[in-house]
C-alpha cells in the first residue's frame, strides 16, 4: 500500500505538473519510513539501497524540491529532515523533538505565537519565515 504522505506527493506532482522523478519519490519515502529526522548523508547512504551510485547533488536536489513543496522539513537544530505529517501545506512550524528516542512531533500551530507578533509589530519588524523548535523528553522516554 502507498503510504498516504507518498499518495499525495504523486497527486500533487500530477497536478502542478511538477516532474515526479525517481530521487525524489525515493528520498521521499526513506524520509518517511525513518521515525527520527534524517541527514543529508544518512539518506544518500540509504539511497545506496536503491540506485547503483547515487551523488550527494541528486539527494541535495531532492531534498530541496520536497522541502520547498512543504512535503519535508528541516529540523534546523539537528541539520536534518523530516516528513510533514500534517495534512496541509503550510510555510511555518514548531517542534518537539525528543532527546532521548530522537522522534519529532509536529504541533499544529503554524502562526506565529500573539506575543511574537505583538513584539515584532512594536519593533516595526516584518517576519517573512520562522521555526521554533523545543528540546526535552516525549511520553514513551519520560
Ligand atoms: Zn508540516
Ligand atoms: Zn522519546
């Protein structure tokens, strides 16, 4: 069974016309079946799996196409991605990444928290892009 992160990749390629090309379906799926955030060079290791000699632009390429499409995001704090499993494209995130077990979890608030915007006003500053990202412990790890 297509995982539905995948289904809808497919769907949305089709319909933008964008080209769905192997490195970026296979990227996409590495990112998706890993539950903790991956790096750049840990998915051109398992890419190695797949293709015969994969080259770190092919994987940065993808990587960036999946990321601009809203389909992954970057964890800057760790400098590696994960797949959004938030079912709508939105340009803005938060993170509750455990430190122990590695599993990030996405919150769904994707507007800049009331106070930040109040701050940001009063300072007559214009936010164009943000992420905020919490470290500590999840559920399972506590
Ligand atoms: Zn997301
Ligand atoms: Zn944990």
């Amino acid at each position: 069974m297509t995982h539905k992160i995948l289904k809808k990749f497919y769907e949305y390629c089709e319909e933008n016309k964008f080209r769905l090309t192997a490195p970026r379906a296979e990227v996409l799926k590495i990112i998706i079946a890993s539950n903790k955030p991956l790096g750049a060079y840990e998915i051109l290791d398992k890419l190695k799996g797949v293709f015969k000699n994969p080259k770190p632009p092919t994987v940065y390429r993808s990587i960036e196409f999946l990321q601009d499409k809203n389909f992954i995001h970057r964890i800057e704090s760790l400098n590696a991605y994960v797949a959004c499993h938030i079912d709508h494209l939105h340009k803005d995130s938060q993170f509750m990444i455990c430190d122990d077990c590695g599993i990030v979890i996405e919150t769904h608030q994707c507007e800049i928290p009331k106070f930040l915007k109040d701050s940001a006003e009063k300072n007559t500053f214009t936010p164009s892009r943000w992420n905020f990202e919490i470290h500590g412990i999840c559920a399972k790890c506590v």
